[in-house]
C-alpha cells in the first residue's frame, strides 16, 4: 500500500460535539433537579417524625430501666435533650452523665429551617396553650411505667418552617405517654 491510500484513523469528540452534550446534560438537569427538592413541608414533617421517635425512644429507656426520664427543650437555641436518671435518685439535674446514660439521641438541633413555633396554625384540637412548646417548664418527663409527670401531664411540641408558615407540624404527648403525630393543612386544618 501506498502512503497516498494509507488513511489515518481520527478518534475523539469535536469541541462542538462536546459542547452539545454538555447543554443537553445541562438542560435535563434544569428539569429533573427541581424534583428532587425538598419541600417546607416534607422538611417540616422529617423533623416532626425524628422528634416524635426521639420522645419515643426516651419512653421506651423509662421503662426498660424502670428509671425516670426526662426530654427538655430549648426554643431559645432550637435544641432538645434527653436525660436518664441513671443514679436512681428520683432527681434529674440535665447533666452530660444523665444524657449519656440515655443512650439515646443525646442532644440535638433542629434542621437549620425548623423552629419552635405554629407558624400560620392554630392549636390542634383540645390544646388550651399558646406556647410552642406547652409542656411545663418546656419538659416532658417520663416516669418508671412510662407515663408522663407529674401524673395527668400533657402537652403539644409545635414546629413550623420558616419559609413557609403553613408548614407546621405537631407532636402531642398524652398522660399515658403515647405520642400523636399532627400535620396543619391550609386547606383542611389539623389533621
């Protein structure tokens, strides 16, 4: 063969040819990323449900450990802890030792746009409070059976997302310390 018929094989992408699939890539990721937001609401609900499990969960350490167990909460920094009296005492005084001997989810903070507060909802249904958080002294305290106390104690945990004011959760803790899980639904109320 001759060098005049020997023809070279190019391989590779032109810049154009590049720079199509870029914008291609680009424009479909415009349309399908928007999807995968999360919402005010679902943001909302996520942190409603860990707050209700993690108020569970310290049932749950009161009655395998037949001690008493308390959750408190802090508006002021968006936070929530939880205590084990893990000396038997009958007395919790919020300290690091109690929190760890919970073993539970020790102390933890609100996702960045989740606060305490009921946004654009009202109370839910048999709640007399306005606070945000209604239980006495901002603490749910459980005893060696499980139920709240001082006996007969209630209340609400409100939380809402600061983008959007109809995006409000509720967490009700009863006396006999079961929790109810509350959405606010512009349209229809508590639900």
């Amino acid at each position: 063969m001759s060098r005049s018929t020997c023809t070279r094989d190019h391989r590779g992408f032109t810049i154009i040819e590049l720079l199509a699939v870029v914008s291609i890539v680009g424009i479909m990721m415009a349309i399908i990323l928007p999807k995968f937001r999360v919402s005010e609401k679902t943001e909302v609900q996520l942190a409603g449900m860990q707050l209700a499990q993690d108020i569970d969960v310290a049932r749950t350490r009161a009655l395998s450990t037949r001690e008493m167990v308390r959750v408190a909460f802090t508006t002021g920094t968006r936070k929530y802890a939880g205590y084990l009296d893990e000396n038997g005492d009958g007395t919790i005084s919020e300290s690091a030792t109690e929190w760890q001997a919970l073993r539970g989810f020790g102390v933890r903070e609100l996702p960045t746009r989740i606060q305490y507060s009921r946004g654009a909802a009202g109370a839910i249904p048999g709640d007399a409070s306005s606070e945000a958080v209604s239980f006495p002294d901002g603490r749910i305290e459980f005893d060696s059976r499980g139920l709240t106390t001082p006996m007969g104690t209630r209340g609400v945990v409100y939380l809402a997302n600061e983008n959007d004011p109809y995006a409000v959760v509720a967490i009700q803790v009863t006396p006999s310390g079961n929790v109810r899980f509350w959405t606010f639904k512009q349209s229809g109320g508590w639900q």
